[in-house]
C-alpha cells in the first residue's frame, strides 16, 4: 500500500487563485481510494473532491505508472467529482518535471510546483503476532533468521521495516476485532493493507472496520508500523507470499507494490 498526497495552485477565469489538495491510496498501482479539497481565494466556495469510478469521466483510468521513482499518471489520468458535480480530470508527470492537471475551467499556474508527498506505511503495530517456524511471534521481535510460515508455504524473510506513525488521522489503523474471520487477537492495520478472505483481498476501508481515533491509538501505547518483505521467486509478488498475522491471512510487503 502507498498513500500519496498532491497539491497545486491554479488560476481560475480572471487570475483567481484557488489550491487543489489530493490524497490517493494505491494498492498495486491502482487507486483504489481519493478524496481531496479546492480552496478558493475568492467568493467561490470552497469544495470536497471524491474521486470517480474507472473510465467514468473521459475514459480515465485511475492508474499510477513509475512507482520506483516519482509517481505519474497515464494518459488518461484521474478524475474526481465535487460537491457542486463538477467533474475534474487530473494528469500528473512528476518524473520528468511536466506536471499538469486539466479541469475544464481551471489553468495551471506553473509558477507554483505540483508537490507530491509519498506516504507509504509498513502497515502492522508492534503488537501483531506473525506466524513462524517457532511458532507465533511479534513482530517487532522477528529476526531475518526466522522463516515465515503462512498457507502451507515457508517464505524467507529479506528485511524487517518500521515507520514512525504521525498521530494524524489518515495514519491511524483500523482494528479487527477478534473472533472476526478466525482473529484470534485484536488485529491493527493501516489503510491500504489488504486482507485475504477466500482467496480474494479486501482493504479494511472497505470491510467496513473501525478507523481508531487519535485518543484511541494513544490508549495502544504504538508508535510505530511494521511489516516484512519476503524472498520472492520469478512469478511471486507480496499476494503469493502472504502472512499470518494474529491468525488472519494478510499480504506482505514488496518495494515495487507490484512484485519483487
């Protein structure tokens, strides 16, 4: 999972200045999730942005390309709808400096820069147990020597990764409750983590789990996300070499979001 953030001054009709922030979840590279704001600078009223099903709006496409550098859109881009049903198509190439985004009535203002900011979490808390040759342990205690073991299949680990989590809202984790689809302890995830249910993955936004509050997270006593990458084999990506996480099958971690 990455999240990433945009943001870009425009000018609107008579040199009126408005900033549009976007915030994109990528699972693959695919967004599977958008939300976003325009402020105007003006007596135009401010908006909320949702981004729009695949091929809704100019056959957009909703996909990202280039994710080990700079992230960019492909032709067709994304497109978003505000709460006035104006509909806005954006194309970013931040890789090679010639960022733009199109919105019918807004113009790029090239003198103030697209900034992108990756967001990309390792997605479990310190207090996950991860499924092992000795057996379950957390995985904030794993060593690169222990070997993962998860739906009948033995997966040597590459690295063990943590990230600070900010105490903001869009980096809290949404919580599995034990008992639920085998969990044998509450379980903690960031946005974007997928969770495999009957061989298909599920991001927990959208199996309609609890987001903690900022004075929920706190009560964790967390400050950090885990995850592990796997020794991957030609054809094997994060979704073959999956974990077991406090009893539930979870994808794994791969630098490339795509495969290894």
């Amino acid at each position: 999972m990455s999240s990433y953030n945009f943001s870009a001054t425009f000018n609107v009709l008579n040199n009126i200045f408005s900033t549009v922030n976007i915030n994109l979840t990528v699972q693959g590279n695919l967004i599977t999730f958008g939300s976003g704001t325009v402020t105007y600078t003006s007596i135009f009223a401010n908006s909320q942005l949702s981004l729009l099903p695949t091929n809704s709006y100019r056959n957009n496409d909703n996909i990202l390309n280039n994710l080990n550098t700079s992230p960019y859109f492909t032709t067709n881009g994304a497109a978003f709808l505000d709460l006035t049903n104006n509909k806005y198509s954006f194309y970013f190439n931040l890789s090679q400096s010639r960022d733009y985004v199109s919105f019918g009535r807004l113009t790029r203002d090239t003198n103030k820069p697209l900034i992108s900011e990756s967001l990309s979490l390792a997605c479990l808390l310190s207090n996950t147990n991860i499924l092992t040759n000795e057996g379950f342990i957390k995985i904030n205690e794993l060593k690169e020597n222990h070997v993962i073991i998860c739906e009948n299949k033995k997966h040597k680990i590459i690295r063990i990764m943590s990230t600070k989590i900010n105490i903001i809202e869009k980096e809290m984790p949404y919580k599995l409750p034990s008992g639920i689809l085998g969990c044998k302890e509450d379980l903690y995830l960031s946005q974007g983590h997928a969770i495999k249910i009957e061989n298909k993955f599920f991001l927990p936004e959208y199996l309609n789990l609890k987001r903690l509050s900022i004075e929920e997270f706190l009560e964790l006593r967390e400050d950090k996300y885990f995850h592990i990458e796997l020794e991957c084999q030609e054809g094997e990506n994060r979704r073959t070499n999956t974990l077991n996480a406090n009893g539930v099958i979870v994808e794994s971690y791969s630098p490339d979001e795509i495969s290894c």
